[in-house]
C-alpha cells in the first residue's frame, strides 16, 4: 500500500546538456514543487532499477534520450513489467516512447503528419522539394538528424532511419497535455530560432488537432507534448508525440499558468497511485 505521503522516485539526468536549454533547473524546481505533496528522490536513469522498489512511483522526467543509456532503459522497461512497478508515464505510450514508428502509422492512417517514410521505394510518397531530414528511428533532441538533397536519398543506409521533407513553415507550436487536459501552449519567435519560445493561445481548431493525437495515444495518465508545425499553408503538421519525458519549457510561462500545471500534474500523480492501490 502507498504511504500517506506517496514516495516518488523522479528519475532525470541533471549533468545532460541540451541544447538551447538547462533541463536541470526544471527538475530542480518541478521536483521541489512536488514534494509539497509527495515524498520525493532523485535519481539517474541508469539507477532506477535498483532503487524503484522502494518508492509507490517512479516518474520518468528529463532522463536525456534513450540512445544515451539504451540498455538501462531497456531494462528499466522489462523489470518494471515484471515487478508491477508503477510508472508514470505509464510504458504503453505508442508515441515517442515506442521509437518513431508511429510516424509512419498514422501517416499512413491519413493524420496530419509531416510525410514520412523508411524504404527506399517509399520515397515517391514524399513531396519533391530541395532538402530532406533524415533522422534516427530511437533519436531525440536532433541527434543523428541530417539534412540531405534528393539525389542522395537513393543512396542512403535506411536501416533504423526515417527520411521526411524539409517542411518551409513559419513556426512550431507544442501543445502540452496532463492526462487528457490541455494545459498550456507555446510557439517559436522564428524558424531559425528554435529555442526560443513564447505563450502561445491556440485556436479551438488547433485544440481540436493536438487532441486527436492525444486520444489515438491512449494513456489515462502523463503529461504528452503534441509538436506541430504551422506550413505556409496554414496548415498544422504533426513533427513529434512526446509521450516520454518531455521537456516542459515552464520557464516560459506566466507564474498563474505554472501554479495550474503543477496543480493537474499532484492530481494525475494522486489519482493514478490511488487506482493502483485500489486495482
């Protein structure tokens, strides 16, 4: 049974260095807010195994990209099946957390989705523009992403890459969710700038678009990041479903809006280990 106060094991990476952005200072403070509610310890990725059986959760934070430390998560993932450990967000995310193969699915399924292909003879599927993005299948925070021109698509390695278009558009907005409640949306100031981010206010057609990824995703509890582009067109394309451990940007908003996304995330936390213990 959970304590009075639920222990949470809030698994981050504070040494990784990201680009354009200090994951540290957020779990710094995400964590010390949730501790008003919750027992709370950190740990690296690589120590969650052996230290989640004493905790009621384990909450996976800014853990840095999974190519990082690929056969801890993968144990992580496996002893956490076995053991019934509760996990937050829970591991049947079909985002992020499973590779990028649900890129190609509902692309295929006929979403909004930047068009993205993994075979060779694919490639006719894709617009014929100057530039593509060529990018790992288990990658995160641009790493491996490569830009290429047409003429060498055909002789690319596409074993555990995916290969879409070079989308011209006039900003990126994410949209973030905690369980399936929006909670707050931020753009891009500039293409060129990509972090540097504003508050953005989305229109109910932009809601209507982030939630349709957030139902096909399924999970009743987590904070999701819906990452879209705006196309010249107008247009939102979807560039990534963060179901992992998606960095929150909190910094940039308004102290009000903070307060209510730490106010939706004790609740999710709440209920989620009070179903556990019910189940």
């Amino acid at each position: 049974m959970p304590s009075r106060r639920p222990r949470v094991l809030y698994v981050t990476d504070l040494a990784y260095e990201a680009k354009g952005r200090r994951y540290c200072d957020e779990d710094i403070r995400l964590s010390a807010r949730l501790r008003e509610d919750f027992a709370i310890a950190l740990c690296h990725p690589a120590e969650a195994v052996a230290l989640m059986d004493a905790f009621d959760l384990v909450m996976v934070r800014n853990s840095g990209p999974v190519l990082g430390y690929r056969a801890a998560y993968d144990t992580f993932r496996t002893e956490a099946a076995r053991r019934g450990t509760l996990v937050y967000n829970p591991l049947t995310g079909r985002g992020d957390m499973a590779g990028k193969q649900y890129l190609l699915d509902l692309s295929a399924a006929g979403f909004p989705v930047v068009p993205t292909v993994d075979r060779p003879e694919d490639l006719g599927a894709l617009p014929v523009v100057d530039e593509y993005v060529v990018k790992p299948r288990e990658g995160a925070d641009s790493i491996g992403l490569e830009f290429v021109t047409r003429d060498r698509l055909p002789r690319l390695v596409y074993e555990g890459m995916l290969v879409q278009p070079r989308v011209d558009f006039r900003y990126e907005v994410s949209f973030c969710f905690v369980d399936h409640t929006f909670q707050y949306a931020l753009r891009t100031v500039a293409p060129e700038r990509r972090w540097e981010l504003e508050p953005y206010e989305p229109t109910a057609a932009d809601l209507e678009f982030a939630q349709r990824f957030i139902d096909w995703n399924g999970l009743d509890h987590g904070i999701q990041r819906v990452d879209a582009c705006r196309g010249q067109d107008g247009r939102l394309l979807l560039v990534e479903l963060e179901d992992l451990n998606p960095y929150l940007s909190l910094g940039v908003l308004e102290p009000r809006t903070q307060d209510a996304f730490v106010t939706a995330l004790k609740a999710s936390l709440t209920s989620y280990v009070a179903a556990a213990a019910t189940a």
